[in-house]
C-alpha cells in the first residue's frame, strides 16, 4: 500500500469514528479522574472496593478493545492492542471471582506483562506519529511494568498509591487527547 493510498485511509478512517471514540474517551477519562481522586482521599475505600472497580474498567477497556479490533479495517489493527485486550479481559474475571489476597503475585505479573505490551505499543505509535503523549504514556506504562516486575508485592502500593495517580494522569491524559482530536 502506497503512502498517499495509506494516508488517505487512514484519514477517512479517522473521520468515521472520530466523534463515537471522543464521546467515548470524554466518560472514560472523567471515570478515571473521579476514580483516581476518590481513591486518593478515602484509601480504606479503595483498599476494599479498587479491585472491583479496577476489574471493572479492564474489563469494559478489554471488551471495547477487542471489539474495536474486528471492527477497523486491517490496516489499522493492532496485534499489540488486541494482546493487551485479552490480558485486560483474563485480569478482570481473575479479579471478580478469586480473592485479591490469593492473586496479588500472579495479578501483579499479568499487570505487569499488559503494562508492558501496552507500554511498548503506546511507544512505537507515539513515535510513528509524533504524539509526545503517547510516547510519555508509553514510558510510564513500561516503567510500572518493570516495578511489578521487580517487587510483585508493590503491586500493594499500586493499588493504594501509584494505580489512583497513574489513573489520573491517565484521565488527563486522554482527556487532552479527545479535547485536540480533529477531523483531518
């Protein structure tokens, strides 16, 4: 496929699902923000219900990204995202139907390993197209990905500490996203 034949894809692509997917990361990013700050200031909440709420936003995150997968045109898949979308959906049943206490370890690993997916695919779409928030997303994706790596019980303090603030970088992050996303 040509350059221009690509470009002009990717351009009416971009067009079509522009206005669903800003409507969709506004809620998103609004629920990650409020999540994140609450889990802030009422930490005995978060220690109690984070997992709950947690496995439910990987699961909606997983589901749409796997049906977001079948549904662009395949030059616009991506393997990565569709890896990162199967992990997020096998977290999410883990974290609904086991005790968090029994699954931190191997949770903390399979976090780790999606981060990491993630990270990199963030990464190198980042670089493609110039996005510094990617690129930025990317990196600290890959960074917690290596910290869980390293101590799978700072998955603990992820979970009090790190994942309220990584979700409210998160939120804004995508937040500024749907806010300079433009037809082109």
């Amino acid at each position: 496929m040509s350059n221009r034949v690509f470009g002009d894809e990717f351009r009416n692509h971009w067009n079509e699902r522009l206005k669903s997917m800003r409507i969709i990361g506004f809620i998103v990013s609004i629920a990650l923000i409020a999540i994140g700050i609450t889990c802030i200031f009422v930490p005995m909440l978060s220690v109690n219900l984070m997992h709950y709420i947690f496995a439910s936003v990987l699961l909606a995150s997983g589901i749409f990204y796997i049906v977001n997968y079948f549904t662009v045109k395949s030059a616009f898949r991506s393997g990565g995202y569709l890896a990162m979308a199967i992990i997020q959906v096998i977290i999410s049943l883990i974290l609904f139907f086991s005790p968090s206490v029994v699954t931190i370890e191997i949770l903390a690993f399979m976090l780790a390993f999606e981060m990491l997916v993630s990270g990199i695919d963030a990464l190198s779409i980042g670089v493609k197209v110039g996005s510094g928030m990617a690129v930025f997303v990317g990196i600290m994706n890959i960074a917690m990905a290596v910290i869980l790596f390293i101590s799978p019980f700072a998955f603990l303090y992820a979970f009090v500490i790190i994942m309220p603030v990584y979700m409210i970088v998160r939120g804004v992050s995508l937040l500024s996203e749907c806010i300079v996303a433009k037809t082109r």
